[in-house]
C-alpha cells in the first residue's frame, strides 16, 4: 500500500514518465497556451451590445455610441456602460460582483448569475453568411 502512495507523488509519477511522455505532456502545454491567442483572432469584435435580464431581451444597443443603461432585477438594479467602443458593468446589486470585476468587454459576454443579467457583445445581425469562432 506504501508503494501505491509513493508512486502517485510527483517525484514518482515523474520517474515513470518516458522521454516521448515529457515530449508530449509539453506539447500540449504549448497547444493550449496558443490557442488563447487564436481564440481572440477568430472572435472579432461586435458592434451590437444586448443585454438580457431573465433570459428576456431588455436593451439592443449599438457599441459605437456611449450609454450607461440601468436594468431592474429582483435584487436590486445593474448599471451597464458603453464607452469608448467597450461596455463593463457598472454597478450590480449582487453579493460577489465578479460581473463588475470582469471589466471591459468588446467582444464575448459579461454574465451576473444572481441577478439573471446577461450583456453580451455581437455582430450587426445582418450579415448571417459569416462564419462564427466554432465553426470556422
């Protein structure tokens, strides 16, 4: 039972690794490192921020000019700001804030889960024969 424990350390798990095991193990390190700066070049940014409250579309309004906007929630009201082609939310009444925290988005979506507010940044809608990051 000691060797069962013994071999499952780092330092054991390490020594029963071969070379073309380390190889690999770096490689896929590599691949997933990449593809964080891939991602970003195949989401290209919106130009339409919809913001969405109990899965209900509140607000669709246009990245290009500078808004603040308030929503209503069971718990209290969130504030979302467009400036400067970015939008961030604002204030939120929820606990955590990590909406808040997330910071400025021109691209992707900000999502607060207590308060059931989704904002997130999109194309003009117009132009469907475009092809989105999945299935590029």
């Amino acid at each position: 039972m000691k060797r069962i424990f013994k071999d499952l350390t780092p330092s054991g798990i390490f020594n029963m690794t071969t070379f073309l095991d380390k190889v690999l193990f770096l490689l896929l390190i590599a691949l997933t490192i990449a593809s964080f700066f891939f991602v970003k070049r195949f989401i290209q940014p919106g130009s339409l921020v919809r913001i969405m409250s109990d899965n209900k579309t509140v607000y669709v309004l246009n990245l290009n000019e500078d808004t603040a906007v308030s929503v209503k929630t069971p718990l209290g009201e969130n504030v979302i700001e467009i400036k400067d082609k970015m939008v961030h939310m604002k204030e939120a009444s929820c606990q955590n804030k990590l909406c808040v925290h997330q910071g400025w988005i021109d691209r992707g979506a900000i999502v607060c889960l207590p308060n059931k507010v989704i904002v997130s940044v999109g194309g003009g809608g117009g132009d469907s024969k475009k092809y989105d990051a999945i299935s590029r």
